[in-house]
C-alpha cells in the first residue's frame, strides 16, 4: 500500500503486460476517426467534405495523432451514413473528388499524419453496378453469383428463404422482381434493404476487392479499417437461427453462435490481404471491426498473418467500475499478449452513443445501435462530463493502441432531443421509432462560439441540428482555457508520448483506496482511476496531469477523477 507519507518502499505491484519489444507505429498508434459528413463542411451545402478535413488538419496534427481513420467517403445515396457503397473507387461528389482525397493524403503525409480508410466488404449499394447487373441476369447467372440470392420458401417461394433478421430491424431478405416482371428471388441484406451482402465463397469476390486493396494502397493511404469484418462467410446452407442479430428480446449480443458471423473460413481471406499490405512500402495496416467474443476467440483475428489491430468492443462496453474496468483490461492484455499483437482502447466511435452522455446514464446505458431520445431519461451532463475525462485520461494511460472518436477531444455529449422529422438512420424507418439510431454521435461539429452551425459549414447550414450549449464546447471556445477538455486531451497525449506510454508496460496497483480506485504503473507514470464515492489519498509524488484540474487539494482524488503521478519506473522488457 501507499504510504501517507507518499514514500513507494511498499507499492505492491502485480505485473500483466511487459513492455513492447517490438516499437511500430501501429502497435502504440493513436488514430483519430473522422466521419466525414460531420467533421467541416467547407462548401456550404450541409455536409462535410474532404477539403473541410483538409482544412482542419493542423488542429488536428496538434493532438500529436499518428492517423486518421476516414468513415465511408465513397459515392453512395446516403441510407446507412456512407456504409451503403456504389462505388469502391471514387469519392461522392458531395464530399469531394479524388483530386481532394490526393490533396488530404498528400496535407497528411506533410503533418506526419498517417491516413486509414473505411472498407465495407460484407456489403454494397443496390446503386452498385454490380448488383445492378445481378438483377437483369437473372437467377442462376455469374453477375447473381457475385450476392447471396436464394429462391424463397413456400409453394410459391413468397416466404423467406431463412429467418435471419436484419441488424436495422425486420427481415434480412428482400424479395426481387424479375426482368420479366414476375416475383422472383430473395437477396441476403444483414443491414438495410438497400445493402446487399456479397457472396465471398465467390472466388469473383475476393478478387474484386483485392483489386480495391491495391487501388487505394497505390494512392498512399496507411490502412484500412475493416466494416463489420466478422461477417463475411456465412454458414453453408444458411440455416435458421434462434437469435435475433437485431437484438430483438434476446440478450447477449454480439451472437458467438451465429451463422452469419465468424466463420472459421473468413481467415483466410485476411491472410490473403495481409498478402497483398506486404507488396506495399512503409508499414500499412488492417484493423478490424468485429464484434466477437470472448476477447481469447478476437484474439484469432489479430495472428501475426491475418489482421495488424481489431476493436476492443468489450473496453468500449465497460461500466464505471473499478473491479471490472481492471478485468477487462487484464483479459484484453493476456488474450492479445498471447499472440503477439497489440490491444486497442476506444470509448466512443459513431455507432455508440457518445461516452460523455453514457457515463452520465444509470445503470442500463443504451446499447450499440440505439440512441437517446427527448422521451428517453436524460443523461446527467455535469456527472458524464467528469467521467468521460477521468474515462479518458485512464484510456491514453494504456498501453497499446488507442482510437478516438472526433469530437470526444471536445467532450460532446450525444444529441438526446433529436427531433423524429431529422432523424435519417434507417434502423429508426425499419423499427417505426422503436430503435432511434446512431443519430445522436454523429452531429456535426462545433468550430466556433458563434455562427447558426458554430463554424460547422460555411453558410450556417447543417444535416443534422446541434443542440444547444454547443457553442462554449467549440474548439475555439476550449482552445486557450487550460481546464478545458480539450486542453487535458492535448497534454495527455503529449505526455503519452514523451513517457512512451502506448509501448509501454502495465502492472496493478495493489491495496490502493479501497475497492472503487484502479492504481496501475506503465513506464514511469502512476495512473490512478476513483470511480468510488469517497476521495482518496494520494502519495507525495509530481502531479503530471488531473482530469479535474484546480478542484482538489494537492494529494486527494476525488470521486470521478483520475491522475497520472511521476514515480520511478516499473516497467519490465520481458524475457
């Protein structure tokens, strides 16, 4: 135990994680997620383009970010936010050309700023000329093979060809008409009806998407972020499913048992594209977005052949509780140590409600897909707003690789009052309301204190509204007020740097506060997390950083604190 003297002779430390052996930028990465219909609108139509993050992108180099991820940029009609793709290989003429996509990987490239881009492999646009042609084949045709098309169920095939739900709610097939003008087959959508699901047991299929691999690898970009990467392979047979992949009233998700999601077969399509990163210069990267559990079976996905990073969805669930914030990360750390690969920590992204309005919830926070609503119990802002920094400054303490979501460097909270005529995600039209979507993450952000978008788009106008209070949330309004968020985010990670945190070791702190305070060493720094009710004393060390600053004595922290400590080096190397 600390002593009240704030000597360390006593510090009872259980080591987890050695420090990384192996120094790639990937490994310790800190990557910043743009949604770029949101991020800066900089030709006044209501929508972000890519010369808006092109023209942003000093302030975000200033947060000493390794890459940015860019959400779906691609040409699409826009019914799931950008994830229903009618071109692989071009940008939509709302957000820019490929002219602007070269100009904000070349303005990156200058900043030292790595770019990832969104791929939706699982699924396209009905818009996609391919899938266009699959229509007008007709059913047994090569251009049908390229989708999952089935004949339905029933004397005259009128019923579905399995009972898979869709993720957005209502059935996950949709029957087609044929050229002839009779009722004919069914297509596979997981999502919304207008996303077709590719058929990737199609040898077709994996070319083509190789073939996307190389024409955005050969325009320099640093990666790809994989959507919905446990998709893929379904089971042969497509067999009925007792689960609902909407959720419905069935607990548990994400689904470990279903027979749309983690095939064994998908890992040999992220071996071949890890194949094909190889042929390439510099260190390109894949990471996958898969919701698979336990974290010992994600762990699969990120052997030295197959993925370099996967989402840690089980850290983003976590509640604010000491106990079990310290069995997440002690699990994340001994599943991906296993194998060699580094863990990631993200606390928002634009399919979760934001963790400034969720820490602010009661017990049953919304889960992955559902939003807050002004009929919904509203969040405490004040209590959400001092978790999600304490949240936050434990986050940029882990070792390993971190992802943040934009806007949450500003501590946004979710739009909770969206009005239903604004609403555009297609999980709230294919429930009727009873799910509202994602929303409430994804409005566009404030730039400034004033303005009828706050700096957003230059003509004031906005696809989706801003709620009021936004303004003394800007990043103008943060930027030179050293307790705002902002500011703890950018010496956070400056100090995350410098003490060569994201490569750095983790061990336990024991005995430390009682059991609602996490102590861990990595490096050189004691990080300490309060989510108890009582303050607890701290040790005679340097303060480096506090995520309340100015509002306790010198050593206590508070309830919803937390603190980095200048103390001698624990870590290890390893054997």
């Amino acid at each position: 135990m600390l002593t009240t003297s704030g000597t360390l002779p006593s510090l009872r430390l259980t080591p987890l994680h050695d420090r990384d052996r192996e120094p790639r930028w990937w490994r310790s990465s800190v990557i910043y997620q743009v949604y770029p219909r949101s991020f800066r609108d900089l030709d006044g139509d209501g929508l972000g383009d890519l010369a808006g993050i092109t023209a942003e992108l000093g302030q975000l180099a200033e947060l000493d970010i390794d890459a940015l991820w860019l959400s779906p940029f691609y040409p699409s009609p826009q019914r799931d936010g950008g994830y229903d793709v009618s071109d692989y290989c071009d940008v939509d003429p709302a957000l820019g050309t490929l002219a602007d996509f070269d100009a904000l990987v070349a303005a990156a490239d200058e900043l030292s700023v790595k770019v990832i881009v969104d791929l939706v492999p699982n699924h396209c646009s009905t818009e996609h000329v391919l899938f266009q042609r699959a229509l007008a084949a007709g059913p047994g045709s090569p251009e049908r093979g390229l989708f999952v098309f089935r004949d339905g169920r029933g004397p005259s095939g009128e019923l579905p060809p399995n009972n898979w739900q869709s993720h957005f709610g209502g059935p996950a097939w949709t029957r087609v008409t044929e050229p002839g003008g009779a009722p004919g087959q069914w297509y596979l959508h997981l999502f919304d009806s207008s996303q077709p699901d590719f058929d990737w047991d199609n040898e077709q299929v994996r070319q083509e998407f190789e073939r996307i691999l190389r024409f955005w690898l050969d325009r320099g970009v640093a990666g790809f972020r994989v959507d919905v990467a446990h998709a893929l392979i379904k089971a042969k047979g497509l067999p009925d499913w007792g689960g609902r992949a909407d959720g419905g009233s069935v607990p548990g998700y994400p689904f470990n048992d279903a027979p749309m999601f983690g095939q064994p077969q998908i890992h040999d399509i992220y071996r071949r594209w890890r194949e094909v990163l190889a042929e390439y210069d510099g260190e390109r990267i894949l990471c996958a977005e898969a919701s698979v559990e336990p974290l010992t079976r994600l762990a699969d996905w990120v052997r030295p052949d197959q993925m370099h990073q996967t989402f840690n969805f089980s850290y983003l669930a976590a509640p604010w509780d000491a106990a079990e914030l310290r069995r997440i990360i002690t699990s994340s750390l001994e599943a991906f140590d296993a194998v060699g690969a580094p863990t990631t920590w993200v606390l928002s992204n634009h399919d979760v409600v934001r963790h400034a309005t969720r820490l602010g919830l009661g017990a049953n926070p919304a889960r992955p897909g559902d939003g807050i609503g002004p009929e919904d119990e509203q969040p405490d802002h004040v209590r959400g707003a001092r978790r999600a920094d304490a949240a936050s400054l434990l986050m940029l303490g882990l070792p390993g690789g971190v992802y943040l979501y934009q806007g949450e460097e500003l501590g946004l909270p979710d739009h909770t009052g969206l009005p239903a005529e604004v609403r555009q995600d297609p999980t709230y039209h294919r429930t009727g309301g009873a799910r509202l979507g994602r929303d409430g993450c994804r409005v566009p952000l404030p730039w400034t204190r004033s303005g009828a978008s706050l700096g957003y788009s230059a003509n004031g106008r906005s696809w989706l509204p801003q709620p009021p209070g936004w303004a003394e949330l800007s990043r103008e309004a943060q930027r030179e007020d050293p307790a705002s968020t902002l500011s703890l985010y950018r010496a956070a990670l400056a100090l995350r740097r410098a003490h060569g945190l994201g490569s750095g070791s983790l061990a336990w702190v024991e005995d430390l506060g009682g059991p609602g305070c996490l102590g861990l060493v990595n490096n050189d720094v004691l990080v300490l997390l309060n989510t108890g009710d009582a303050a607890v004393e701290l040790p005679d060390l340097p303060v480096l950083l506090r995520s309340r600053p100015g509002t306790s004595a010198p050593h206590v922290l508070n309830p919803e604190e937390c603190i980095w400590l200048q103390t001698e080096d624990h870590g290890t190397t390893g054997p």
